[in-house]
C-alpha cells in the first residue's frame, strides 16, 4: 500500500470504489461493471495502452486495466503546477461567500491537497514495442517503436556474426495464460530464399549477436530454412516451412501447457516447443542490410483468429469443471440443483430476508410436488423460522440503504446495543458514510437550484425575466432561492458534524482511519462532488451496500452466527482458488466467475 504525504502533514489518496470487508460480501465483483469496457474504449487515444482482442474481459487485463488507470492519474497528479487543484475544485476564496466559521477546524491543507493514487506494481506489462536499449547496434527502430529495420552496411569482419537480434520492451506475461503477438516482413527482396530473418523469443540475458534459438534461452522459427531451433545450432524441420517478403509469422505461447506454436499468414502449425519456463521476451533477429519487419503486439487484429484459439482453450476448461460432481461436496449427498436452491435459501435466511426465504422455499416445495411420481409419497417442506433478529437486520440494511444512516444507528443501538462498541471500525465506517450521505444530498440541492434557475445564478434570473405578466420570474426566484437557502442549511450543519468527527477521531493513530478522513473531508473541496470524477466513486450508492453489508456481519457474530453465507463462502473460496490456478499461467487465468456468469441465460424457462 501506497503511503502519502511530508512528515507531519495527513495522509491524502485516490478515491476508491466501495470495498467490502474481508468477513462480509463475497461477491464485490459483481457491484462494478462497466470499468473493462471503459479502459478499452480509449485504446487508439495515444495513452499508450491497448488490450489485445483475445485477452479482453480476463483476470489478468482487468487488473492491468486498474493499474494503468492508477498511474495515469499519478501521472497527472505530479505533473500539475505547484499549488494547483485539479479542475472543478474550490477554493478558500471561492467558499467565502458561504458561512464564515464553514471551514474551522478543517485545515486548508487538508481539504485542498489533491489526492494520490495507489496501483498494482506485481502486475506484469504487455509487451509493446522493441526495446531500443536491448539490440544489436546494427538495427534501427522505426515509426512508433514497433519496426525495425537492418540499416548499416557490412563488413566483411561483421559478416562473421550470424544474426543481429533484438528484444521486445517487455516479456510475455504468464499471467495472460495464453500470449501472442504477430511479425511481418516487409522486406522487398526479389527471392524468398534469402530471408534471413527470425523469429522467436528468448531470455533477458541471452547475447543478440546471435539468431533466436542458437542460444541456451532462446527458441526461434527461421525464413532462410523454415526449421525451428531450440538453444542450438542444429534445426528440426517444421511443417510451417520458410517465410519470407510479405509474410505474417506469429508466435504464441500457451503458459498452462507450457508449449509454443507458430503461424504463418494465418495458418496455425503444431507445438514447436515444450517445457517453457522463465521469463520470455518477444526476439527477431536478421542478417544482411535492407530487411525490415514490424511487429503487432495486440494494438491491431491479428491475421491468425487468436480469439477462436482462445475460447477453444476456455471451453476445455469450462467442460471439465461442469463435469465435476457437487455430490460428494455435502453430507448429506444432494444433487447439483438442490444444493443450488439450498445455498440460495440460507442465503436469503442468513440476510434478513424472511419473506423472500419463505416464498422461494414455497417454491421449491411446488415443483418438487409438482415432479413427484407416487402421490403417496408425502414431499418433505422446508422449515423457515420466522426469525425476529431477520426482521431487525432488515430494518437496519433497508435504513442504510436509503441513506438514512443515522436512523440505522438509531435501530442498532436499539436492538443490539453493543454491537457498535465492540467494533469501532463499524462505528467509523457508519459516521464517514454520515457525512458522506448529507454532503450527497447537498451536492444534489444545488443541482436542483441551479436548474430551477434554468441555469443562470439566482441574481440574473430577475433581470432577464421581469418583464413576465405571469410572475413565472418570480416564482421562479423564490423556488431557486428556498432551495439555495436550504442547501446553505445543510452545508452547515455538514461542517458542523464534520468537525464533531474529525474530533471524536483527531488522538486515533490508525493510519487507516487518517486516511478515511482525509478522503471523505475532500469532498468539501468541490463545488459539486457529483460531477467531479475524481471524488465522485465516494457518494456512489453501492458504498451504502459495503457499510450496510459489514454491519450485518458484526451483528451476526455478535449473536454467535457465521458472519457470512455458504454462498458467500463458497464463491470467495472459488476466487482464492482460481487466484491460486493462475499461477505460472495455470488454468485459473483463462477463467473468470464472471466468463461463466455470463454464460447463464438471462431468462430462465418457468
């Protein structure tokens, strides 16, 4: 984790989306959508980022998409002027109009500072271009990092040398599970037969005097012969043959078998190499004046359907993984829909929803009725205790998920009154939601009197439209002016109840809570928070799910209940597994629970 901040001053970081607790909803992924989409709409924008066709919607692109999204914005953060605030934020000039004592005991410093960011560095980057620090000195890079071309003249003494050879800006991510990347000649030698060009790929410290595949380390497919060579001088046929002018060859690796194949203007040939292992970059290498290449990581469509490889590959998995039987899961045994439906009901049960639990078990006691070969056989029903504890934790979710936080407080405190003391992370969480919601509801007062002044301030309204025989002006004044008085209110007693906060918490040393504060206090920097996109993931709804959701748990424990679900628990063990499947390029890193969500038909038959 990122820290922030000069010796003495508050910690400041980039908003993040709601998070869930550790011991509460397992199934936060599912809360986010749309985020992929976004950071694949601006490839072609000159950002430097692109996600390969046969890699979108996976693990390993996701979290590369948040840690480019990270350091763009720490990007833009360090290059801002000094003492700039990003755009849209206010001033202290720019808040004096509004009540003077607004700002005491919230330091400017605090509320003005613009927030760092946090990423990912253990993600592995896609290779993107040729690394003009890692060739032969005979090569020339060209155009936006991607071609190279033979430039120098040779000697008779360089003649000795076989091949001059260079190496992508980055190795294949194992994490991808399966890689590729395309290279075409673009050479216009008059015969084919004196290609000297190769392709492969090859370890960090391997010598590129030398062609891909002459060395230990190195793999590589020649044009000048079409054989394949593995870390030695002598070649083995391949069915690919030789390549030349004009040719696309690919190279692909497939991280869970560890083999590698080769493709040649969209052809795939069989496995060339097997039992990878280590870090690989992407390697050409050529040998004689003139010859020139340009290599496609991704940022284009391949001429080989890598996409159709791809989900081959996935199916594969998919079908082994619905070929395992639940049966032995349980005790008692139960077949795979039963346990769906029973997973599903505790569920519902172990949430509060009593009603839903009773008409879903109403359900089920139907169809299994319904199914039922010998009428004499009487169908077991499913007992729903109509727990009063369910009813008080609905009533508290259902509160803070209107935003009423401080009613939910109210109704804890109520009926189970220790629970807030026994766990006063809960309890902070719950009065940094509070500030959060009565900022929310005075950013969107003052969308509502900025269109009730059909967009201009209050003071020009007047003006413009006081020739109206109907008083609609003035109608109009006063609705602006009630909602900006309104809005004034309640920035107040925003402030108020956020110096209430931040000294209920100033002593506490847990550098998280500095850092909570710090991020919610931000939000009184901006005119409207609403429309500010840096801010804006902190007053989205869904963080009212993650407090309502912790709550719920911290009140389950505290009744010696399991503070999460067997659905919930079985859906975070699937993710620890399959994070555990993704290592080295396993299986996991084809599969994602969402890839197989989406396969679920939206509309299931009656």
């Amino acid at each position: 984790m990122a820290s922030s901040g000069s010796d003495g001053g508050a910690d400041t970081f980039q908003p993040r989306p709601p998070q869930l607790p550790h011991f509460s909803r397992a199934f936060e992924g599912l809360m986010h959508s749309g985020g992929a989409d976004n950071a694949r709409a601006a490839n072609g924008h000159g950002n430097g980022f692109f996600t390969p066709s046969y890699l979108s919607g996976s693990n390993y692109i996701q979290k590369l998409e948040d840690s480019h999204r990270a350091k763009r914005a720490q990007k833009d953060i360090q290059q801002q002027p000094s003492g700039s605030l990003p755009a849209g934020i206010a001033t202290a000039a720019s808040l004096a109009n509004k009540t003077p004592a607004s700002h005491l005991g919230m330091t400017y410093d605090l509320i003005e500072r613009a927030p760092t960011v946090e990423y990912d560095e253990s993600v592995a980057p896609l290779p993107a271009k040729w690394n003009k620090d890692d060739k032969h000195g005979a090569l020339e890079i060209l155009a936006d990092g991607r071609e190279v071309k033979y430039a120098a003249s040779r000697t008779s003494r360089e003649a000795d040398h076989e091949t001059c050879s260079i190496r992508a800006d980055h190795p294949m991510p194992w994490q991808a599970g399966i890689y590729y990347f395309e290279v075409t000649l673009l050479s216009r030698s008059p015969r084919r037969d004196e290609t000297t060009v190769c392709i492969g790929f090859s370890g960090k410290n391997v010598a590129l005097t030398r062609p891909p595949g002459w060395e230990p380390d190195s793999w590589g497919y020649h044009g000048d012969d079409g054989d394949i060579y593995s870390g030695h001088k002598d070649g083995k046929a391949y069915e690919g043959a030789t390549f030349g002018p004009q040719d696309t060859v690919g190279c692909g690796v497939n991280f869970r078998t560890r083999e590698a194949f080769f493709t040649k203007n969209g052809k795939n040939y069989k496995t060339a190499f097997r039992d990878l292992k280590g870090d690989l970059y992407p390697t050409v290498g050529m040998k004689k004046p003139g010859e020139h290449i340009r290599v496609n990581f991704g940022q284009e469509p391949f001429i080989f359907s890598i996409d159709t490889m791809v989900k081959r590959e996935q199916a594969r998995i998919k079908v082994a993984i619905s070929e395992t039987s639940v049966e032995r899961l349980v005790s008692p045994q139960m077949g795979e829909t039963e346990l769906i439906q029973q997973l599903v009901l505790q569920f519902l049960q172990h949430d509060g929803y009593v009603e839903t639990a009773r008409a879903f078990a109403e359900e089920i006691h139907d169809e299994k009725k319904a199914l039922q070969i010998d009428p004499r056989t009487p169908v077991p029903g499913i007992n729903i205790k109509d727990d009063e504890d369910a009813h008080h934790r609905q009533r508290i979710r259902r509160a803070i998920l209107e935003g009423d936080i401080e009613k939910a407080v109210k109704y804890t405190y109520t009926y189970y009154p220790r629970v807030l003391e026994d766990n006063d992370d809960v309890y902070f969480k719950l009065r940094c939601r509070t500030f959060i919601e009565m900022v929310r509801k005075s950013a969107e007062l003052g969308t509502q009197s900025s269109k009730k002044s059909n967009g201009h301030s209050i003071d020009e309204v007047p003006n413009k439209m006081d020739v109206d025989e109907n008083g609609s002006s003035d109608k109009m004044e006063e609705d602006g002016l009630e909602a900006q008085t309104e809005q004034d209110d309640l920035l107040a007693k925003t402030i108020e109840y956020g110096q209430k906060l931040q000294a209920e918490f100033k002593d506490d040393t847990r550098r998280q809570v500095r850092r909570t504060l710090n991020e919610v206090f931000s939000l009184l920097a901006y005119s409207n928070p609403l429309q500010v996109k840096e801010v804006a993931p902190l007053l989205d709804r869904k963080g009212r799910v993650a407090v309502a959701e912790e709550l719920n748990s911290a009140i389950l424990s505290s009744l010696g209940k399991s503070s999460r679900s067997a659905l919930e628990n079985l859906y975070g063990q699937t993710s620890v597994l399959l994070d555990y499947l993704r290592e080295d390029g396993g299986p996991g890193s084809l599969i994602t629970i969402q890839s197989v969500i989406d396969e679920i038909p939206k509309e299931l038959p009656l």
